[in-house]
C-alpha cells in the first residue's frame, strides 16, 4: 500500500453519503458546527481554545494549544467515518476520547468557501498547512444534480520550517467565505416576531455563545454547584474564550434550586452509567431553549433538550415549562451515537433511560402543579379584598394540600403556635410549608365588607332554609358550599359579597325579612343561567 505521506495534492476518502446529509444543513447548525471543530480540539488534549469572528472579512479563526498534527496525523484527519478509522479510548493525558468518527471537521464545510489549517507538533519545527477548498464539495455535476466525486477534489498543502517556534505546539483553522448559509445566521434572517425569550432574538454573537456554552465540555461558573453535582474527571482544564474575551465561556445555568439528582456517584441502567440533575426556579424557564433535560455524552452536548415524549401522549403538564436539567452519560452510549451527534441509535438501554426521564418529568411536572395548587390556595386566604375558590375556606383540602407537599417532602414549620385562626405560606426553596397560626390548622380567611373585617367560614345545609346562601353569626359570615350560584367559579366572589350584604342588613334590621326572601328569589331568577 502507497504510504501517503509526503504525497500533495491530498484527498478526503469519505463516504459520499456523509456529504449528502452535510448538504442539508440549516443556519440552525451552524454553532453546533462550530462546536466539532472545538470538540476536535478537546480531543487533541488542548487545554485552552480561542475563537475570533470577523464578520466583516467573513472570517473565523479557531487557535488551540493542543497537541497538533504532522503529515501523518493530518492524513487521518482526512480518513472520515467508513474508511477504516480506528482510535484510541482515551487521549493522553487522559480524557475519554468524543470524536470517533471523525466528521467533526466536515460539519463546517457547508458554512465556508475554504477550511484553512496550520498544526505543529511540540519539539519539532515543521508547520503543517492545508487548504481544502469546501464549496467544491456541494457543487453539482453539469446536468446531473449529483454531487461531484469527493475523492477527486484536490487538497493543497505542505510542510514549512519555522525554527523560533520549536517548543509550541498548536493547531489553527481558518473558516474563509461565509456560505449564504452563515450569511443567514449573522445577518439575523431568522428573527421571530411576537416572541421575546428565545435566542433566535439574540444578537448573532449572543445566541452563538449561548449555543457554544450550552453543548462544549466546559464548566459552570466556579461557585456553581452544579459543578459538584456533574463533576466530570477530564484530566487537564478545557477553556474556550470567543472576540478576545478575557472570561471564558461558562456553561449555562437555568435555574439554580435543585429538585432531583443522582444517588451516590452515578445511577446505572443497564450498561449506561449516568448522572443528572432536575431544577426549578418555580416559573417558566427562559429563554425557551433551555427548557427540559439535555443529554450530555462525554460531558459535550447531545441534540437539542428534550421531554421524551411527555405531554404528547394525551395528558397535559402545565409545569414541564418550569422544569430544566441535563444528564450527563459516562459510560454505555458511546458506540451508538449517530454521525450527526444529535441522538443515539436504538438500545434496549436507551429506551429504559428514556422511560426513567419521562417518570421523572412527570412527576416533578406533578409536583410543581401540587405546589402551586397550595400556594393559590395560600394567597388567596391573606387576600382580603376578594373570594377566589372555596377552597380557601376548607380546612379539610387545606389540610389535605399540606399533607400532599409533606409527601413530597416539604417540612411543616409552626410560626406563632397561639393565634386564633391560621394561615401559611410556602417557601420553596426551603421545601417548608411555615403556618402562620394554630398548629391545629384552624385556618382561616378574613374578608372585607362595608370597611368591616369579617372571619370566613364554610359550611352547608339546606338551601330551602330562610337564609340559603349565607348566615351571619358573632363576627363571622358563614357561607353554604352548596349554594347553586356559588358553583361559578368565575364570578364566585360577586355572588358571595352579594348575599353576604344582604345577610348583613337583615341581621341588623336594615331590611325586613319579606325583602330579604324577595331579593334573594329575584337574585336566584336573575342569574339562574350562571349556575354551572
């Protein structure tokens, strides 16, 4: 076999379906793109990474102090997945190996004209350089509509002799021409009316560091703990820095209260080794492309985030909105990532990590609506001004939602253990229910009537009685739950007021009780058509 070394113009020996499905590229993949190349480096054990973007010139540059090429590395480079690729595990310095089918480099070529390199190997003082001209690759053939022969294009290089640079080693890429695909993504020609938190709104810039910083094998910020929670052994420290930035880029974080991790070092399906996190901050996360749970293979990120599936299958959950997390997969996934990088091929494993995300998303989803359900219920019974739910005025499903959070392991605190009557709050980030009262959860709600203050209490009885829908007794109004207009949930806090007056005015002789009965008979007619 010719030993291709020395030998120019180079090659790339790649199946020509690879390009196929590189020629449906989308402005969409251009940061994931650009992520390879940076993945590239990671796996050549470079410890930092410098990207420059020159959009003016149409110019990317990419600089790492990994540990570069020679002519015989750079002949693998140009060996793609189908030709006989093998690789080691782990780099030298210890990091498990990302890249195996070494497409990280093609993911660029529908975004430049030419793909520049320089690469040096540290102790020696020859500097590798290449040119392989991208925008032949996506050419058609005359008449055809096929793409032209990969294996034919020629690729310009050499080697040059630089002897002041004999300790450095490096690798540098020049991304030259924007395609009209590049164009697309710095020219903003995706802006989305009508919907403020996406990063399709961001500046160009913005939304590509966002993008890097959610997928690259790179740290939270150092006071996170979400770098305890995943921490990854990695062996040397992995740095990117984007325009000259004196900060490197942090992995985003979401959302800062933990809901659900791992136990112990990591959870095990299978062969698939994995940690994870779940976090809420109890509202709707943003922007909305952080939203759900991303899959993290090797510590790089893996497609987009995802439900698995959950809300799609008939039930709704209001809350999933609120919930983020990743999971990160150390073992078991590799063999079967697909070309693209965005999933995995099918795996009797994967399908049970799949199901277990899918119970878990549920069940926070669950929980967020429990929580919020109390917390209604919570703010409703200090809101003096209006009637929201009857609810409020049932010790019963009071009590029965505290027990539901206790379930979920929330603690019940007792402020002030003597009051008269209760309330509570919920602090969620303490998972604490703190009543505010009566430990024996004598809850209760004070409404405001004529300037006056009154105790709200719920009962029932017959509504053929003299008095259907309210009683007035010491300082309390006590309200029948099964009042017909008191069903409407809608315009509930009218209907009670309404007929809280009236009992109040018959009870200090303001009206007569022939009035009284006639007011509420023409109240009942008036109205009968809001009973639910």
């Amino acid at each position: 076999m010719t030993d291709q070394a020395n030998i120019w113009p180079k090659h790339i020996s790649v199946d020509k379906r690879i390009v196929t499905i590189l020629s449906g590229s989308t402005y969409d993949n251009f940061p994931r793109a650009l992520k390879e190349i940076i993945v590239n480096s990671y796996d050549a054990d470079a410890s930092e990474v410098k990207v420059e973007i020159d959009t003016n010139k149409e110019k990317i540059t990419l600089e790492d102090n990994g540990m570069g090429m020679n002519e015989t590395d750079f002949d693998f480079y140009l060996r793609i997945a189908g030709k006989s690729r093998t690789q080691r595990e782990f780099t030298l310095s210890g990091r498990k190996r990302i890249g195996q089918f070494g497409v990280g480099f093609l993911s660029v070529f529908p975004f430049c004209r030419n793909y520049i390199i320089e690469s040096k190997k540290r102790a020696s003082n020859e500097i590798l350089h290449a040119t392989i001209p991208n925008f032949k690759y996506f050419k058609t053939e005359e008449g055809k509509g096929k793409l032209v022969d990969v294996d034919e294009i020629p690729i310009q290089g050499g080697k040059k002799v630089d002897n002041t640079q004999i300790n450095k080693q490096f690798t540098k890429i020049t991304l030259s021409g924007f395609s009209e695909l590049t164009r697309a993504f710095f020219n903003k020609e995706y802006f989305v009316k009508g919907r403020r938190e996406t990063i399709l709104n961001y500046t160009p810039i913005k939304r590509l560091i966002w993008e890097l910083s959610e997928d690259l094998p790179i740290d939270y910020e150092e006071d996170s703990k979400l770098n305890d929670i995943l921490k990854y052994d990695r062996g040397l420290p992995f740095k990117v820095y984007v325009n000259s930035e004196d900060e490197p880029l942090a992995r985003n974080v979401h959302a800062t209260n933990i809901l659900d991790t791992h136990k112990g070092d990591f959870e095990k399906i299978g062969k698939i080794k994995f940690k994870y996190f779940i976090a809420s901050d109890f509202v709707p996360i943003k922007p909305v492309e952080s939203r759900y749970l991303k899959i993290r293979n090797f510590n790089v990120g893996v497609g987009k985030r995802r439900t698995f599936g959950v809300g799609l299958e008939g039930k709704t959950y209001a809350f999933l909105s609120h919930l983020t997390g990743e999971i990160q997969i150390l073992d078991g996934l590799n063999d079967l990532i697909n070309v693209s990088r965005d999933d995995f091929y099918y795996s009797q494993d994967y399908e049970n990590l799949q199901e277990f995300f899918r119970n878990k998303l549920r069940h926070w989803g669950n929980n967020l609506d429990k929580i919020r359900k109390a917390e209604k219920i919570s703010e409703d019974i200090k809101d003096t001004r209006r009637i929201k739910s009857l609810e409020t005025l049932s010790n019963k499903k009071i009590s029965k939602n505290i027990d539901d959070l206790q379930k979920k392991g929330f603690e019940v605190k007792v402020s002030k253990a003597n009051a008269a009557g209760s309330t509570f709050k919920i602090d969620k980030n303490r998972k604490q229910v703190i009543i505010e009262g009566d430990i024996e959860n004598n809850f209760s709600k004070i409404i405001q009537v004529n300037d006056k203050s009154y105790n709200l209490k719920l009962d029932n009885w017959d509504i053929e009685e003299t008095f259907p829908a309210c009683k007035i007794k010491g300082g309390s109004i006590i309200i029948n739950e099964d009042y017909p207009l008191f069903s409407n949930k809608r315009h509930l806090d009218i209907f009670v007021k309404m007929h809280a007056i009236l009992a109040l005015k018959y009870d200090d002789a303001s009206i007569s009780k022939s009035i009284y009965l006639s007011l509420i008979k023409e109240i009942e007619t008036t109205f009968s058509d809001y009973i639910k």
